[in-house]
C-alpha cells in the first residue's frame, strides 16, 4: 500500500483510505514523520501528540464504515481552539499549561467526520498580531523562505498545509488571520460568514469579529472541510440556525456571467508591484472565464483599520479580564494582596501586543472618551457594512489582493506596530460587515514570494465566493506549486 505524495489534497487522501491503497494509520505516521523532518526549522506546531493521532488512526481503521468525509484526514488546530485534555495556549504563558476539560464544537465536527487530529499550531498571542512575532512559543517561518514571516496570527496553522505537514488545518480570522498567512504562504484560507461556524472553545479576542475557518491546498478541500464545521450550535448563542448547503456542491468550474467587484479605488498607493501586477492578471483569467469585471466603490473602506483597532480593542479588553490568576491560568506566587496578584498575574502573563492592545480598548471604553472613539468606530463599521450592501447590489463578488505585500522579514515591522497593523489593510472590511471571504494563490513575486487573491462574497453566500475561487483555480497553475522546504 502506497500513502499518498506529501502535497496531497484532503480529497486525495480521504479517497486513498476508502479504496484501501493505503490505512488511516500510514497516513498519520507519513504526516507525523514529516513534521518531524520539516518542523524543526519552521516551527509551526506548539504541540504534536502522535500517541494520540495514530491511536485514533487505529481506531478508525478498525472501523467497517467510514466515520464521514473526512476519514483518516490528518489535520493541525490553531492553538487558541480548545481539544480536550490537549494544552491549549493562545499563544501565551498565562495558559503555558492549560489542559482543557472540553472540546471546542468544530474539534467535535471534525472529528465526527472522521479527521484526525495531529497537534496544535503556533499564533500570535490571544490571536493578535500579523506574523506569529507575538507567541510567546514562536515565531514560525515562512516555508517559501525562512527568513520571512508566514503571517499571522494563524500563522502556523498556514505553514503546516503549506509545507506539507497536514492537508488541513484550522485557524481563526478576526482581521485577516487566515486570509494574510494563507497569501503569503501560497494556500487557500477562508473565512466563513460570522455565524456559520460555532465559536463555542475559541479562546475570545474581539466576539463580534472572530470566526473560524479552514486552511487547505485547494478551494475544494476548504468547501469540503466548511461542510463539516458548519451549522448551528446551541452552546454559541452567534451561531446562525440557516441551514447549511453543500459547499462542494457549488463548486461547478461555471461562472459565466458573474460580476466581480473591483475596488480600484482601495489600491491607488501602498501595494507593491507585484501584487498589483498579480491581481490585474487575475482580472483578466477571470474575464477569459466568462465573468464581467465591474468597477464598485467602498468608500468608508478607507477607515477599516482605525475602526478595526478600535473595535477589536475594545471587545479584548473585556474579554482578556477574566485572566486574573484566579480561574485557571498562571498565577504570581505569593503576591501580598488580592490586588498585586491581578496586577502581577497579568504583567507576567500577558506580552507586549496583548498589553498595548488591553490598554487601548480601555481607553477607548472609558468615561468621556466612549462616544468619541468606540460609539464612533462602531457607527462607521456599519457604513463599512452599508457599502457592501449597495456594491452587492450590482456585482455578486468582489475582488482584490489579499495582502499589499508579499510576506515581509521577520523582525522587519516588530517594532513599528502601525506598519504591523497596515498588513490587514485589505482583509478587515470582511469581517467588520460580518461577510465571507477567501484567500486562493495568484502569483509570485520577483523573489518567488506566494501573491493572494482576495474574493468576498454577501452574508451566508459562501456558494458564490467558492465558485469564483475554483474557477479561478482551476484556470491557474498556482496550486501545483509548493515550497521546497
């Protein structure tokens, strides 16, 4: 029995272990092996528990009938996503040894579909940041060259489907965090409309923004792998009750006659040359696929970022004061009072990113500045929201670069947090409307740095956006090409 070619497609390795050429075990032992080769220079995985992985493997092969679509799929989980009994630290040494008594609702979906789970993957801490420079456990590198960030803050997650390392992985997206590492690492990452997927086990950073989603190598193993996390969950009260189509199924190869939005307004200055002549090359394979390429205008677009940084801000000041040394979590010894201890747990625990990011959304909420910066932020997000309405009027997607940039040095922006921040310059304005959206690769850089296309499509029209991006893909060679890392 043969495994399938590390670069294999989840498809591919589902279908391999049904028509028994290879065993669900095999499988995990060539994911393990090869995390084992690659990782020590990458540093994707935070954690890798084979006993358990191939453990489960056995289990499956030990079954008559397959546990679902995706049995005997190896798949990686951002490490802010909670599997029981696993340690589970968003990054941070305030949950350095967190074991968590639960697992998050998408772990029990995937698993229920038969993957397999292989570890967890390195992020910013608590999810904030934009090239995994803010772990406490990191930094991965990038596998195309490793010198440069993957991204952030999934970044890990990104490294390992994109070297090779598993054929899946979940990350979370709040301002971009699967769709920028998945630009510049050369893979497909999507984020799914807020709702369609439980947050239930996703350690909060910004709960109006956050949302999980699935990295893979090709916009069918992201629909395949949406199929199985989706759908209501009654312990996430954000979760949306619609029903949930078949992904796959609306993955035709067929988009004559859809209209893509282009905000050529958004990409006058800051966009580097490459990246605009990869996206304007895009434009045109599209065109030759039959779609109509429509100008559209977003106009509170321009203000995503400082709205973004407010919002989000805000929502993890709240949400990161239940870190307090008394629940669970690190706690600093011996403090003289109840009150040194809040103040010392949370100095030791927390990094420098989640500091700065804790004190400006308390700023933001404070007496006498709430209406002028948090009220304010949230008035534009909904004209954010409205312009997408009306430009959805008219196109059925939209489209454009995914990162202004190819993926920069490591160290290169650790000091210059705007700079940082300006990453996400393209992929806030999603999840601000609360809409779907997708990374698919698109090209190269001079340097033979993976470019990212952008597609984002209207509220619960995961459909639309999907079929776009595999008729694109379809059209292009980029997903045959993979880092020799």
């Amino acid at each position: 029995m043969s495994v399938p070619e590390t670069f294999a497609t989840a498809r591919d390795v589902r279908d391999a272990i049904a028509a028994r050429a290879c065993s669900a075990e095999e499988v995990c032992r060539a994911a393990l092996d090869r995390i084992a080769a690659v990782d020590g220079g990458l540093h994707a995985f935070h954690l890798v528990d084979a006993e358990r992985a191939l453990a489960r493997a056995r289990g499956l092969d030990a079954q008559t009938t397959p546990a679902g679509p995706l049995h005997g799929v190896p798949i990686a989980i951002k490490d802010n996503i909670v599997v029981r009994d696993m340690t589970t630290t968003a990054g941070s040494k305030i949950l350095e040894h967190f074991r968590p008594p639960f697992d998050a609702t998408v772990v029990e979906r995937l698993e229920r579909a038969g993957a397999v789970i292989v570890g967890k993957t390195i992020c910013d801490e608590f999810a904030m940041g934009s090239s995994t420079e803010n772990s406490a456990f990191g930094p991965s590198r990038n596998p195309w060259d490793r010198d440069r960030t993957p991204g952030g803050s999934s970044g890990g997650s990104a490294v390992a489907v994109a070297a090779g390392m598993t054929p899946l992985a979940l990350g979370s997206d709040t301002g971009g965090s699967i769709r920028q590492p998945a630009a510049l690492c050369g893979i497909v990452g999507m984020k799914p409309t807020y709702g369609r997927v439980s947050r239930y086990g996703l350690i909060a950073f910004a709960s109006s923004l956050d949302q999980i989603g699935p990295f893979s190598r090709t916009v069918a193993d992201a629909a395949l792998c949406l199929d199985a996390i989706a759908g209501h969950d009654p312990s996430d009260a954000t979760s949306s009750s619609r029903a949930v189509p078949s992904f796959g199924a609306a993955l035709t190869g067929d988009i004559r006659g859809l209209r893509v939005g282009v905000p050529r307004h958004l990409f006058t200055s800051g966009v580097d040359d490459d990246v605009q002549a990869a996206f304007d090359e895009s434009l045109r394979v599209l065109q030759s696929r039959g779609a109509t390429i429509v100008d559209v205008e977003l106009p509170h677009s321009r203000f995503a970022i400082p709205v973004y940084y407010l919002v989000a801000t805000a929502e993890a000041s709240a949400n990161l004061a239940r870190f307090d040394g008394v629940r669970y979590g690190h706690r600093a010894a011996k403090p003289p009072s109840l009150g040194e201890m809040y103040e010392r747990t949370r100095a030791e625990g927390f990094g420098a990113e989640v500091k700065r990011r804790i004190m400006l959304g308390t700023y933001v909420l404070s007496a006498g500045y709430y209406d002028a910066y948090y009220l304010k932020a949230q008035q534009v997000r909904t004209l954010i929201r409205r312009d997408f309405e009306r430009a959805f009027d008219a196109v059925d997607v939209i489209a454009g670069p995914t990162s202004p940039t190819p993926a920069f040095l490591l160290g290169e922006r650790a000091s210059d947090p705007l700079q940082m921040y300006l990453a996400d310059v393209f992929t806030v304005s999603a999840p601000l409307a609360g809409l779907p959206a997708i990374s698919v690769p698109c090209g190269f850089s001079a340097n033979r740095l993976p470019i990212g296309l952008q597609f984002t499509s209207r509220a619960w029209d995961e459909e639309t956006m999907l079929r776009a991006a595999d008729a694109y893909e379809r059209a292009t060679e980029w997903k045959t090409r993979w880092p020799s890392a």
